[in-house]
C-alpha cells in the first residue's frame, strides 16, 4: 500500500499504557547490519510442526502464529503488545473520544461494579440507572469477583445489541433488572465550572482528539461570564493520560508560544524529536488553533494542578512541563511514571503491534519512566489519609517495566511492618467514602483553594515515624512564574531536537 505514514501521537491509552502511533501496511525492513538468528528461527519452525502434528488436538494455524506474536511481543515490557482486531477497534475508538456501550462510569466496591455516574444522555441514564447502584449481574452472570476490566468489557459490545443489569440499590429490598441498548457513547474529556467566585476547576478525564477544542471552547466561555478569575485547578487526577497533540495543547494554554513541552528519546531517529507550544505540535494545518481565542490571562492565572498514582503518561507530560517552568504549583501525591513512547505498526487492515521505541523528558530534561511527577506541595486523598490511592500499584511495581535510563534504579526498602500497614490501610480505605473529584467534599480541591486564597495547606503525613501527624502549612501563592524564560534558556532536553 506504499510507504506513507500517518501518525497519531498518543501517550497513556487505557489504564497505564501510551502510545506514539504510526500507522502503516508497509513490512519494516530489520536495521542494516543485522544477521537473522537463523538457528532461533529454525527452532520456531520446529516447534511449529510439533504442536502441528504432536499435539493431543488440532490448532488452527493462524492462532499459533498470532499466539507467538503476542507472546514475543509481550515479553519485552508491560506495554508493549499485540492488537487483534477487537482490541485494535477499541484503542481508536477511545483516541477518537467514543465507544460502544451503555454509557457509566464505574468503580469496584466489595466485589461488585458501583455506578460512579451514569454518561448524560446515555443508555444507561434514560433506563434511570443512579449513582451508588451495585451491578451484581450481567445477563444473568454473577460480577461477584469478575475483575473490573472484565465487567466493563461485558457491558461494551455492538450498537443495537442489549445487556441486562442487575442492580442492587440503597433503599431497595429486591434487586432491580433494568434491560439496556447499547449505543455508541461520546465521553465527555473535559469538564470545568466555576466553584466559588474567582475560581475555576478544569478537569480533564482523559487526553483526546477533541480535548485542546474542548478546553478552549469550556475556558472562553468561562472567562466570558467571569472576567475576572484569580486561580485555576487543573484537575488530572486519575487521568489515564491519551493523545500527545491533547497534553501539549493544555500546556501551551498556560506557557509561552514556542515553549518546550515534552522531548522523546530513543534508538530510531524517528523517535528522537522535541515538541513545542506550537499549533503544528498541537493542533496541525487543517483545523487552525484552538488556543487562537483565548484570553491573555490565562498565560499568568494561578495555577494548581492536582494529581495522583493515577494520573500517567499525557498528565505527566503536562504536569511536569508546568512543573519545569515554576508555572504551577502541583498538588497531590507522586505520579504513576509511565514515561515510555509506544509506536503502534498497523500489520494489517485491523491487526496491529504496540511496540516501546521511546521515552519521554520534560522540558528540563527530567525521565519520567519508572519515576513519576513528585508533587511540589504533597496532600492525602482526604484529610484523614490518602485511602487506595497509596496502594496503587505505580509503573516501577511493574514486571519487566522499563528502567529509568538516566540511572540505575534501587530495588525500593521492604520495611518488617509493611504487610501489617498495607492491611491496615486498605482497612481504613474501605471505610472512606469514594471521593467526588470537583464537589464540596473533595479534599484536594479544597487544599488547592486555601492555596489560592494564602491560607493554611493540610499537607500529607510524613512517611517516618518521629515525623507523623498532618502538617498544616501556609503556601504562598507563587504569583511570579517564569513563564517568560526561553526553552534554551532552560536545561537541554536529553533528546535532541529535530
């Protein structure tokens, strides 16, 4: 089909992956100089043939060979993976901000899925689904210890195809089966309101192609109707991370044009490259800038950003560029660390790999892979702990998760009472209730507007013994940013510019 190549940046597709996707039907020819391991080979084709005529039954050809693709490509780091065609399906159409399925956000609770929120306007929303209902079974089948993962992709499926929910609801004596259509669903990336006079709360749920649009048209609006705003919460909590073009279009709302964002790194010469606060890194030729409209003030509001184990790989790239420029204070607790580049190479019409080629560096240089964003002012989940959040697994708890690059990484201290505190922690999780990001009970919104207004921040407890007990602290607003210095100016990026 030729040798053109259409890329997508994406970084942080789905729980923890990332992606800087290519897609092409072309072979890719094996690097010059290389010899083929022809011994290797042989012995593939050997065991090829054995499990073709030895195997107690008969295996289709094509799934031992998709079998050892997956396999071999698998076995090189936790995000590198073989696409069939349903999860290739399923990765564009979460880039493109849509999938098929009954329109809820969920959460785990004592084995069952619990409705977070039902998707305004969804299927699930106009069959009268509420916040707080337990789903105990789907058509019929027990959820009872189904992993998460598993039970949203029973709920997704073809359009026009229908799943039945059994709920169990507060107040409610017998369970509630609520038959349910699926339809395509549009998730909604960016929410943002006004949350006390002055103050603005922007969410972003996940990076997508329509994001920098989104954002754009949410601020413009607000600023509209509130001409005067003294602070700004960009909330990437929990934000999966997603398309490249969405986490440098969010930070250039807030830096210098022409600032350096984010810098990839890694052996082809392709994947060596240095992205700035350019429309052509951001939003390309054809649709214009998006950030064309907004208001001079967004460039020196002030700025909090919160995070958490959750937020990875695009949210990184964010947080840690505003973080290298001092144009935000980030908030929260350490970011997960996916710091690594995956290229997607299309195999054929719907089959694909999603291979590591990269990592990524913020402006000042730093890796994130393996590492994370450390908040600059540290703060629990809630005023009484940081819950499950300090129970995520991050990417160094990963098998086979890539190594930092910059240094040697030290196997992390296993303290004698680890398992006693990790018990008493889930524990005390269980009995938290889940935290509504943006709504008067959050936590962390309420620290980052105290750090707004120049009152005390309830800081997380220290991790050593002699240190323990909340601190409370007075943060002052850092009002002066140096929004103004150069990208030269700053330490080089560890790859080059291209």
């Amino acid at each position: 089909m030729g040798n053109k190549v259409k890329s997508i940046g994406l970084i942080g597709l789905g729980m923890v992956a990332g992606v800087a996707a290519s897609f092409q039907f072309s072979a890719i020819a094996q690097k010059a100089g290389a010899p083929l391991p022809l011994e290797e080979l042989r012995q593939l084709s050997d065991v090829f043939g054995l499990i073709k005529t030895d195997y107690v039954e008969s295996v289709d050809d094509r799934k031992l060979v998709r079998d050892a693709i997956s396999g071999m490509v698998a076995s090189l780091d936790p995000h590198s993976v073989y696409l069939d065609k349903k999860a290739f399906r399923e990765m564009r159409e979460s880039v493109q901000g849509k999938f098929v399925g009954i329109g809820i956000e969920v959460s785990m609770e004592d084995g069952y899925v619990k409705v977070v929120s039902p998707i305004e306007d969804s299927p699930a929303y106009k069959a009268g689904i509420k916040s707080g209902d337990l789903i105990t079974r789907l058509d019929g089948v027990p959820l009872k210890g189904m992993s998460l993962d598993d039970s949203i992709k029973k709920m997704r499926g073809e359009p026009k195809t229908k799943v039945v929910l059994t709920l169990s609801r507060k107040g409610e004596d017998k369970p509630i089966v609520v038959p349910v259509m699926r339809e395509e669903i549009r998730v909604q990336s960016v929410k943002a309101k006004v949350i006390e006079p002055g103050y603005v709360w922007l969410r972003i749920a996940q990076f997508q192609e329509p994001t920098v649009d989104e954002m754009a048209k949410k601020l413009s609006s607000l600023y509209a109707q509130n001409p005067v705003i003294k602070g700004i919460v960009l909330d990437l909590r929990n934000d999966p991370g997603g398309v490249v073009p969405g986490a440098i279009g969010v930070s250039a709302a807030f830096l210098p044009k022409d600032s350096v964002i984010v810098s990839t790194n890694g052996q082809l010469a392709d994947s060596k490259h240095t992205f700035y606060a350019r429309p052509d890194d951001y939003a390309g030729r054809a649709t214009g800038d998006p950030l064309a409209k907004l208001p001079a003030a967004l460039k020196t509001v002030p700025l909090v950003v919160l995070v958490n184990a959750g937020s990875a790989s695009a949210s990184e790239i964010v947080a840690g560029a505003l973080q290298d420029y001092k144009r935000a204070i980030v908030m929260g607790s350490q970011t997960f660390g996916k710091g690594s580049v995956q290229t997607l190479r299309q195999l054929s019409e719907d089959t694909a790999i999603k291979l590591t080629t990269a990592r990524y560096y913020t402006p000042k240089g730093r890796a994130i892979q393996a590492k994370g964003i450390v908040p600059d002012v540290a703060v629990d989940e809630t005023a009484e702990g940081d819950g499950l959040n300090s129970l995520r697994l991050r990417e160094a708890d990963l098998v086979k998760h890539l190594s930092n690059g910059d240094e040697d990484e030290k196997a992390r201290p296993v303290r004698n009472d680890e398992l006693e505190e990790e018990q008493r922690l889930l524990a005390r999780a269980k009995r938290q209730k889940p935290v509504e990001f943006g709504s008067k009970s959050d936590f962390q919104l309420a620290q980052a507007l105290n750090h707004f207004k120049g009152l005390p921040v309830k800081m997380a407890k220290a991790d050593t013994p002699e240190e323990q007990g909340a601190q409370d602290i007075l943060v002052k607003p850092d009002t002066k940013s140096d929004v103004n210095v150069k990208p030269e100016d700053k330490k080089a990026p560890v790859s080059k510019v291209k």
